[in-house]
C-alpha cells in the first residue's frame, strides 16, 4: 500500500544531496585492457582511496592502479552524513568492553589518524568543507541524564551541558541535557571529500579506472590476477581490498558482515529567521543517546541534514539500487523532524536518500590478509568509516608490506568478530534485535532478555 509523505517531502529530489552537484569530476574510463601493477586497489570509497594515497606516499615508485566498479565515491562514501570522527572503537565504551588494556592507545591513535586527514587535505588542498567543530551527544529522556554524566566522566575534555545551555547551542523542546565534545570529531562534505582523495591519489601517479567492476581474485603464481566483468584483468603483486557492504572476494568473510541500510533528509536552505530561532552557530555533528538514534548537522549553507533512527537488513544480504529509496522511513524521519525542530514547521526537504552500510559483530573494522599474504582487507566499519577508513588503509599496507608497527601487535587487528549466522537465522536475529531496541527506548533503556543475553556474548549495541 502506497505510503503518504510528509508534506515537507513533496519536492524532494530522490538522490544523495552530496553527489547532485556541479563539481561531481566526469565520469573516469574504464579498464580495456590488461595489465600490470605492484598494488591494485579494489573500490573506489574511502577504504581504497586513502589506501591508493598512502601507498603512494610510502613509495612514491610504487605502481598503484585502482579499479571502482561505479563512481568514485558514489556508495558509502557519498551518501553519509559527513560526520569525520576520531573513533576507531564505534566510541570508547564499545572499545574498552572489547580491549580494556588496549583503549587509552585505541584512542590515541584515532586522535593520530584525525589530525593526519586534517594535514592531508592541506598538503593537497582538497575543499571538501573540513571543519574541527565538535560534537555534542543529547539526551531526550530522563534516564539518558545519567548516561550522559557518565559520558562526561570517561571522555577527557568533555562538557556536560545542562537544560538551558544546551538549548542555547541548539534550541530544541525535546532536548533535556548535552555533552560536548571539542576535538573528536569533524564535519565534512563526504562526495568531496572522496573526489579530492582521487585527485590527491592521480596527482601522486595512480591510475583510477571507473565503470570496471571485479569478479573475482586467483593466484596463479607470484601474483594476483584481478578479474574484472569485462574480461580484462590486473596481474598485481598486491591486492587491497575496501568493498565496504558489498561481497567480499575472500570468501570466508562474508558471514563475518552484513550490508545494512540507513537514510537521511536534507532541507532547503534555512531563512535568516529559521536560523535564528534554533541558533545552532558553531555547527557542531549532534546525535541522540537513543538506541535506534538520529544523526544531524548543519551545512555551509545553511540546511539541516537529518537521518539515522531506521537501519534496515533485507534479507540475503543484498545490496540493491531499489532499497535507496524507502518511503516509510522518510516519512518518519520528516515527522520526527519537526518534533525535533517546531519552529522550523513549514521548511522543505531538497533530498531524500538512503544507502548500504557494511557492520559486523563487534561494530568497528576488522582486518585481515589472504592469498599468503599478498590480499589484505578491511571490513565492518559500522558507519565511522569517513574517519576509520584512514587509520584501515595504513593496517592494510602493514599487513601488505610486512612492516611491523604499532598498529599490527594491536589486539583488535589480530582478532576477528563473530560471524552471522546464515540465513533465516541472520535475518530473524536482526529483526529481533531492532525489536528489542526500540521497546528498550520506550522502557526508559531497560534492556529485554533478548539484549542482555546478546551484551553477555559480547554481541550487544549501545549507540
């Protein structure tokens, strides 16, 4: 039965709002023929461009071809909501419930890995609308007070924000407290973002090749050779691989992700008065401390990006063009909107998109080699991939190039998380667990058997 929108949806361009723009580089052509490298990079994201630049910097003789079977930044990487944070856990509590002797280092080298996408885009002078403005978690519930004063106690520099200073920053009715974060997280315009890498990583020497999609890998010698659709191959000495949510070509980790889906709304440019009467100045990332949480910020010129709170699994694992598009959710996240924001009652949404995020059980990247080493991966960044995809791409030249580091002995890199199971087992304990989440919201956080079981298994997702 068809779904009636919001009418603040009724113009709404059903397409990223970050790739329906000017600047979008024309289209690269695609591998016709084969051919040779010392380092082939499998997809054109975040994961395999920051792995294409760095590889280039490490050894500016290396030879480093890149294949993207689309466009250059045109899944994952185009679609977020732009928020670039210094976690490599999914925060500090899910990392020091899975590595407590490691997390103070963890987060230390998230901070690293900020500061060194921050020196890249100077040295490169990539214009992706970078900002170092903070975050600012909210509480919506009573009980999320607690939580948040919890919060200010583990993260350093944090500030907890009561009532009335929190909605002098963001004027809200349903905000009730804040913590502030100044310096774990960044802004950016994710589709430039991922456009200046590529320019960064051909400036450096490397040869992007768009519209070649890979089939498969197999090893009949000292290298690799990269299948692609097309029939034309790369004979490669290494292989990276940053498939994000898509199938992984190293069979025996696909059980270890499933591609889920998550959407977001953009509104039209505020008016003077609109901004006036939600104040939001310093444009600081928010999110709310609810299970099935939102996410929003505000742009250069003034629009207010809204999503999060829906994380749709189909069944089967598939990633689908079809499943971009998602009425119900828009729908709902329109009306939760402007619960939020009444004074904004009467603003338009421009766009309307969703997209496929890779997570696993442990909800921060895993990593790995295969092929005796000459194939590594990174997999399951659970939306902190604009940031994490960074700090993977150097495990993964680690692990390509033997170099023994700090990174390499860390325990979160040597280990693996737990796979799903196979389907119907997979698809029934994801929808039960979005169950559970959402009648845990509506229960002050109380958790069912359902959840604690899972936080037992060590399987359990707090936002």
């Amino acid at each position: 039965m068809p779904v009636s929108l919001h009418r603040s949806l009724a113009d709404a361009e059903q397409t990223p709002y970050w790739l329906d723009h000017p600047e979008r580089p024309a289209p690269r052509p695609a591998l016709d023929a084969d051919t040779t490298a010392d380092l082939c990079v499998v997809g054109g994201g975040y994961s395999g461009l920051w792995t294409a630049v760095l590889a280039k910097e490490r050894d500016p003789g290396r030879d480093v071809v890149l294949l993207e079977g689309n466009r250059v930044g045109w899944a994952a990487s185009g679609r977020n909501g732009g928020f670039c944070a210094a976690s490599i856990t999914h925060g500090r509590a899910n990392g020091a419930d899975r590595w407590p002797g490691e997390i103070d280092t963890l987060d230390r080298l998230g901070r690293e890995n900020l500061d060194a996408i921050e020196q890249t885009l100077t040295r490169y002078g990539i214009e992706c609308d970078f900002i170092r403005s903070g975050s600012i978690t909210v509480a919506t519930e009573q009980h999320q007070l607690d939580w948040l004063r919890e919060l200010t106690e583990d993260v350093p520099d944090a500030t907890y924000l009561d009532t009335e200073a929190m909605r002098a920053q963001v004027a809200s009715p349903t905000f009730l407290a804040g913590v502030f974060e100044p310096h774990d997280n960044a802004l950016v315009d994710p589709a430039r973002l991922a456009w200046g890498l590529a320019a960064a990583a051909e400036s450096l020497g490397v040869r992007i090749h768009e519209d070649t999609h890979v089939s498969g890998l197999s090893s009949p010698g000292a290298g690799l050779d990269v299948r692609t659709d097309s029939g034309y191959a790369v004979r490669a000495g290494r292989v990276a691989l940053g498939t994000n949510a898509f199938p992984s070509l190293v069979r025996r980790v696909r059980m270890h992700t499933v591609p889920v889906y998550d959407y977001a709304l953009m509104t039209e440019p505020l008016s003077p008065e609109q901004r006036d009467a939600i104040g939001w100045r310093d444009r600081q990332g928010l999110d709310d401390m609810t299970n099935q949480f939102h996410y929003f910020r505000m742009t250069d010129d003034g629009r207010i990006l809204w999503g999060g709170y829906d994380a749709i699994y189909h069944f089967g694992r598939h990633v689908r063009p079809r499943y971009d598009q998602r009425p119900e959710t828009f729908d709902l996240l329109a009306r939760q909107f402007f619960a939020t924001f009444p004074q904004l009652d009467g603003l338009r949404f421009s766009h309307r998109w969703g997209g496929a995020i890779d997570t696993c059980t442990r909800f921060c990247a895993f990593y790995g080699t295969a092929y005796a080493g000459r194939a590594a991966y990174a997999l399951g960044f659970t939306g902190l991939g604009v940031g994490a995809t960074r700090f993977g791409a150097d495990v993964m030249l680690d692990l390509l190039d033997g170099v023994d580091s700090e990174r390499t002995h860390l325990e979160m890199v040597r280990t693996k998380p737990l796979p799903f199971p196979p389907e119907p087992f997979a698809w029934t304990g994801i929808q039960l667990t979005r169950r559970a989440l959402a009648a845990a919201d509506r229960r002050q956080g109380r958790r069912n058997l359902w959840l604690r079981a899972l936080d037992k298994a060590g399987l359990g997702f707090d936002s």
